[in-house]
C-alpha cells in the first residue's frame, strides 16, 4: 500500500513539475492551474506513505534518515504552496519542484537501517522536531528564491534575456517571498528550538544543554535575523541580502552534515 | 446562415484609402443600422482601427449576393468610386470569416505581429454593436469566440508577451524589476516625440506618480496638462533624483546629464532602491558608469533596440503555435454551428414527416371515413408518435457523431435525401 502512494506521489510531482514548467515557458494559465491540483494531489499522496511508513516501523518518521529526508520534502512543499497562494506566483514551482523531488529520491537511496530508539520522545519532542524540519525547509525555499533573484539580477544587468526571463517573477517580488520564507523559517525554528529545550529539561537523568548543535542553531538564528533586518537597509538590500541567503543556507546545511555526523552527541538527522 | 465579411486593411489598401474608408464610433453605428434596415445584412458589426475597416454580417437569404451590396453601401457611406474601392477590398465567406476574424483578434493580421491593443479594439467593436442591437445569436458568438482566442494566443504563446516597441521594452523590463508600476513613480527627462511615447507607455500602466522635467518649463507644463503629471525643475537633480523608481532620459545634450556621483548620491539619499534608468538619447544623456552602481539598472536606446530585435524574431517563431490555437477555435465554431444547422435539419425533416403524414391522411381519408373524431385524433397521435420515434435513433447517433466531418456529410446527406432546397434551414 505504501509503495502505491510513493508512485503516486511521484508521478504527481512529476507531472506538476512539466506543468510549471511549461507554465514557465508558455505562460499557459490552465497548466499552471493543473500543476498546483497535482502538488496538492502529491502532497495528499506523499502524507499517506510518510503515515503509512510510519505505521508500519511502528516510529515516527523522524526516527530515521530515510523518514527524516522524506519529511523534509513534504514540508518543503507544503511550505512553497503556501507561498504560491499568498503571494499569488506560480512561476517559482518548476524551480522549487526539482529540489523536492531531489529530497523525495534521496531519501529512497539512504541506506534503510534502523537506528536505535531516541531517549526523546512525546508530544512536546515531535513539535520541536517538526517545527525544526519545518523552519530548515523554509530556509531552503528562501534560498531557491535568492539564487533565482541573482541569476535573474544578472541577467538584467548583463542585458542577456532568454525565453524564459520575461515569464520570471519581479526581483521585488522575488525579495518579498523571501522574506516571507524566512520570517515563516526563524518563527518555526525559534518555537522548535525552545521547544527542544523544554523537551530536554523534562529528560530524566542527565540533561544535554551544551550539544554544538545548539550553537549552530543558534548561529543559524542569528544569520537569518541579520538577513531578515540587512534586506531592508541601504547597504544591503537586493543582490547582497539574496547572497547572505544563500550564505546562511550553506551553513545549515553543515549544521544537517558535518555538525550532526561529527559534533552531536543528540541530534541525529536534523 | 452565412457570415459575410467585406473590408480592407493595410495589405490590401494605401493610407490614403484607409483614411477614407475608416468608422467613426457614431459612423460604425449609423452603417451597422441601415445595413440591417435596408435588410442587406440580418447582423452587422464595423471593427475600424487606423489599420483596417471591416464589415461583418449575417445574410437573411443565405446568399453571397449581400458581399456585393455591402460592397456598394460602403462606396456610397464614404462616398467613394466603387471601382477605386473594389479594388482594395477582399470579401471572406462563412468558415473563412471565422478564420479570419480569429487571427485579427491573435494579432497574426496585424501590421505589428501580435500587437495587444487589437484584442481591445476588437472588444470595443463588439461592445458598441451589441449595445446598438447590431449583433445577435451568431455574431455574438462569433466574436466572444474571437476575444476567447485573442486571449488563449496572449497568455499561451510568446506572441504577445515580449515587447516589440524601444519604449514598451523599457516598461516591460521594469515590471521585471518592480511587478506592477501603479505604485511606483517614474521621472520623464525631456518633452518630445519619444519621451511622449514613454509617457503614454507609463499611463496605460497606471504609473502611481509621474514628475517631468524638461529646458523649457512651458512645454513641461504642457505636456504635464496633457497626460497629467508633477513638473519638476530643470536642473534641480539632488531634489528630483531621489524620488523615481523609472528615470527616462530622451534630451538633447553633449555632455551626460546625468552622472555617476550625481546618482551615486541619489541612491544613497533614496536608501539604495532599485532603480531603472532608461537613456534614449543621442549622444547619451546617462553616463555609462551609472550601470556598476549598486542596484541600478542602465539600459541604452541599443540595449533596447537590440531586446527589440530578438523579441521580433521569437515572435515570429510562436506564429504556429497561435496558428495552431486559432484552428482549434475555428474547429470548435464550425462545430457550434453544425449543432445549430443539425437542430434545423431535424425541425425541417419533422415538420416534413408532419406534413406527409397530414397528406398522406387526407389521401386516404375515403378509407377513414368510419372512424370517429376520437379514433382520427388517436391515429394521428399514434403515427405522430411513430415520426418522433424514427426520428430518435438517427438524432442521437447524429448528435452523437465525434467525427466533425462525418457529423457535415450526415447533415447533408439528410438534406439532400429528405429536404427540398427550399426546406434547407
């Protein structure tokens, strides 16, 4: 049953990715239409194998790498569609689209062991982890958006415009939906964090304050306000806020790596 | 039912004729009236625009004499030589109409390939006919249909979206920076034909504030009253530079009028804003190192006249593509009016059957004689009844039929085997 639902989810994404792409180089209104119905279809489809998964290793999806990428994909998607709506733009979708179903793959090709059960568990535990999953999606749906502003910035300043550039966003608009992403980000991953504090303190026995990976979140934290304050001001704001962006992103993903694999002694995936 | 069209555009015509042959609003309702008066055409519709003048009716009689008559209303209406003015006309029938109509509202007969503003022109023409009755169930269709297509070819294809004009290619590279311009403002340096053409570019995109500024302060003044706008003074660069997200520069100078530090110290006064500076003067009225400025963006009468250049040339490579949808949509009418023509067809065949049977009745009505009134009115509703069912089967696989072709031959088949000409609907 769980296979049916990853093939659906796949071919979902899949075709919704050829229809924001064409939406992107035709400007095909209906297309567009029909790859946000297929995102919601996928997602649809890409929740019940997370649940049905989850049911079936009797553990969380979280508990494992596997779990963790294919949760992280989700969210990343749930996140962009509810930036598709706010901000009224579907043009980002065949660039967004591409990195979730990286994470979607991915997450099949991790080897598939079982790690050994976390100390951490409950409901005040699940938030903070999924509030964190959530707040590193959003920070890498702000980078997709920064790397599109700068190659888009370049090209107007080069003055080479392909096919494709008249159908991208507005670089205002671009900057915009960044900083929503962001804000969306440092709200969830100050909520998570906190709530991982709370979820130690009530551990019994020796509790785990000083991983390294708090340091890096916190660092994290601190980036992203820093960018979310710097995209307004004189010196900053446009291409230098954008590559800050891509910047801190670089550092979360060494927070997910080197800092999780090497440093750690509690986090695991994320 | 025949759709007519007789008209002349820009292939067909010299200015000189156009002019002669063009429709005011109140002239287009005046000749769509008497054209229906006079009972030349049961529907008309004038699309007029500074490039084509075109007639479009449906015949009462279902013939293409009307094409003629309308030929000679029109050199009467503007009072024209008919010889001088057949010369430049094309006459168009029925699916050719369609077609034709079709790839007016695409944008694929214009002299500008894919221009937007025929669309609204088309809307407009339509609009007035219909609010002065001129229009009814086919030419209503027709040109919703027309406005469907225009609109298709816009949003599917690149035909319309990539900017064919210097100054349309500069507002369209600032919505690439800012979205839309309403609230944004825009200073225009100059007064003259291209800084006019840029102007009206800003006002048909709502431009949220618009200052000029320009040597002489009256020809400002003049042209602030004209397109409506703040007059800024000449000269006064530290003031005015602070407040446009758009500066178009189109004036006549031999040295840069405006330099590196003078925008330098602008951006830094205005918070680093984007800024979109177009420079459509020659020699250039913006120096070249205002393009290294942090999120300044320098585009030259070159840069746009070569964005100009390619934009023509991909638009002429998505002409298929809006070939293709204007097909699909002359497909989807001839079909509309085949269910239209095939209801016909089946009232005629009826009230044939009808009429044969009342006949046929009467024939025999020496063998009827001994039936009561009661028993008479039960036979004809019993051989009525028989009529609608013989007629149930073959409707259905008619209406049924997916094959267009197939669909039309039936049609005719019908018609020739069953219908007198005179009974042709």
């Amino acid at each position: 049953m769980t296979q049916t639902f990853v093939i659906i989810t796949v071919l979902a994404y899949l075709a919704s990715w050829g229809l924001y792409v064409r939406f992107l180089n035709g400007g095909n209104e209906a297309a567009g239409r029909l790859a946000t119905v297929l995102m919601f279809l996928g997602l649809a489809a890409h929740y019940l194998a997370l649940l049905l998964r989850a049911k079936g290793t009797h553990a969380v999806p979280y508990h494992d790498l596997q779990g963790s990428m294919s949760l992280f994909g989700w969210l990343l998607a749930v996140t962009y569609l509810c930036l598709e709506i706010y901000h009224r733009q579907r043009t980002v979708g065949a660039f967004v689209l591409p990195v979730i179903l990286a994470f979607f793959f991915t997450s099949f090709l991790v080897p598939d062991h079982p790690s050994p059960p976390s100390a951490a568990h409950g409901v005040v535990f699940a938030l903070h982890v999924t509030l964190s999953i959530l707040a590193y999606a959003a920070f890498a749906l702000s980078c997709v958006l920064s790397l599109i502003y700068l190659a888009e910035q370049r090209f107007l300043r080069i003055r080479k415009l392909g096919d494709a550039f008249w159908r991208l966003p507005p670089l205002e608009l671009l900057e915009r939906m960044s900083r929503t992403s962001v804000l969306l980000g440092l709200i969830t991953i100050t909520v998570g964090t906190a709530l991982g504090y709370w979820a130690v303190d009530r551990q019994p026995g020796q509790p785990a304050f000083f991983d390294p990976k708090y340091l890096m979140t916190l660092l994290v934290l601190v980036l992203y306000v820093a960018y979310f304050r710097l995209a307004r001001t004189t010196a900053w704001r446009g291409a230098r806020a954008s590559m800050l962006c891509v910047f801190n992103f670089v550092l979360v993903v060494l927070s997910f790596t080197v800092v999780n694999l090497y440093f750690s002694q509690h986090h695991r995936y994320f | 039912m025949e759709i007519v069209l007789v008209g002349l555009n820009f292939r067909t015509a010299p200015v000189e004729v156009r002019e002669k042959v063009s429709f005011s609003a109140e002239q287009a309702l005046q000749a769509s009236e008497e054209l229906r008066s006079n009972g030349i055409l049961e529907e008309t519709l004038v699309l007029s625009t500074c490039n084509r003048s075109e007639v479009y009716g449906v015949n009462p009689n279902g013939t293409r004499e009307s094409a003629a008559a309308l030929s000679r209303y029109l050199s009467r209406f503007h009072e024209l030589q008919p010889d001088l003015l057949n010369r430049s006309l094309y006459h168009h029938y029925d699916h050719d109409v369609v077609r034709h109509l079709f790839r007016v509202s695409a944008g694929l007969e214009s002299m500008l390939l894919g221009e937007a503003e025929i669309l609204g022109q088309v809307r407009d023409a339509y609009l007035r006919a219909q609010n002065g009755n001129g229009t009814g169930p086919v030419l209503n269709r027709l040109f919703q249909a027309a406005l469907e297509v225009g609109k298709r070819v816009r949003a599917e294809t690149e035909l319309g979206t990539r900017p064919m004009g210097v100054a349309s290619a500069g507002m369209k590279l600032a919505e690439r920076i800012f979205g839309k311009l309403n609230d944004r403002s825009a200073l225009v340096l100059g007064a003259g034909t291209i800084s006019e053409q840029v102007v009206s570019q800003l006002r048909d995109r709502n431009i949220g504030r618009l200052y000029l500024a320009n040597r002489s302060r009256e020809k400002a003044q003049e042209f602030a009253e004209r397109y409506g706008g703040e007059v800024l003074e000449w000269g006064e660069w530290e003031t005015a530079l602070k407040l446009p997200d758009v500066i178009v520069s189109a004036v006549g100078v031999q040295e840069p009028l405006l330099t590196k530090p003078l925008i330098e110290r602008a951006m830094a006064s205005r918070g680093n804003r984007a800024l979109f500076l177009m420079d459509l003067g020659l020699p250039r009225n913006i120096a070249p190192g205002v393009a290294e400025l942090y999120n300044t963006y320098l585009y030259t009468m070159d840069d746009l006249t070569e964005i100009v250049q390619q934009n023509r040339s991909a638009r002429q490579s998505e002409v298929p593509k809006a070939e293709a949808l204007v097909e699909e949509h002359v497909g989807k009418f001839i079909s509309w009016q085949a269910s239209v023509e095939l209801i016909g067809v089946l009232d005629s065949l009826r009230e044939r059957m009808k009429s044969r049977r009342a006949s046929f009745l009467l024939e025999k009505s020496s063998g009827i004689e001994r039936y009561s009134a009661e028993d008479r009115e039960h036979l004809i509703g019993l051989m009525d009844e028989l009529i609608e069912r013989l007629l149930i089967g073959p409707a259905e696989r008619l209406r049924a039929e997916k094959e267009f072709r197939k669909k039309i031959r039936n049609v005719e088949a019908i018609r020739e085997l069953f219908l007198s000409s005179r009974e042709k609907p």
